[in-house]
C-alpha cells in the first residue's frame, strides 16, 4: 500500500537523541522522563519501546562523536524516498542501510537538519 500522496500520510516511528557521552543522555532522559532503556544488542544505545507511553525511541554514543536529535518517518520504499527527497533539494547523508532489525537512511532537509527514514515492517 502505497502511502504517498493519499489520505494518509506517513507516520513518526522513531526517535534518537545521540551524542559525545551516550551514558550520560540515557541516564537523564531515564531519569527526567521515567524512560526504562534497554539495550538488547548491548551497543551502548538504550531502546525505548513503550508504544502505549508513545513512539519508541533511541538513545546512545554518537559514532562519530557529533551529537543530534531527529525522528524516523516510515515509509514502503527507502531509495524511492531518498530520491524524491533530493528531487525536493534535500541531501542523502546515510545511503540505505539494512541491518538485522531494521532498513533506514538519513538524509538533510534544505536547512542540513537531519531526518531518518525507515522501512516499514510490513512492507515488501
């Protein structure tokens, strides 16, 4: 099901707040929002999945050290979207990647602010 250009758009499913010291963030976000982190792949990057409490969200080290919070949008086609999103004047700056759990990219918009795109767990 194409969600492009229909009635309805496509949704936030995630978010990530990485930086320098990514202990320090998940310990304050634990402890001024009552956020219980996990880290099943133990990487360093406390998970959030609490869907009744919200979207799920990440937080952890930055691997190149440069800090920033952005959200994920889901979307059927990640290269389909990456295309139309430079079409529009934005930037790739992580091309698709699959990983074991997840297909995404992140791209800048025209102002640099940076944004992710993940593939839809239901998608083909």
């Amino acid at each position: 099901p194409q969600r492009q250009g229909g009635t309805m758009g496509n949704p936030v499913t995630w978010f990530e707040v990485v930086g320098k010291d990514g202990p320090a963030l998940q310990t304050f976000y634990s402890e001024a929002f009552g956020w219980q982190l996990q880290d099943p792949a133990n990487m360093g990057y406390g998970m959030l999945m609490q869907p009744e409490q919200g979207i799920g969200g990440g937080v952890g080290q930055s691997p190149d050290g440069n800090g920033h919070v952005t959200f994920y949008v889901e979307v059927d086609d990640p290269h389909a979207a990456l295309d139309k999103i430079e079409q529009l004047g934005g930037k790739t700056v992580v091309p698709v990647t699959e990983m074991e759990m997840v297909t995404f990219a992140l791209f800048a918009d025209p102002e640099g602010h940076v944004v992710g795109v993940v593939k839809g767990q239901d998608a083909g």
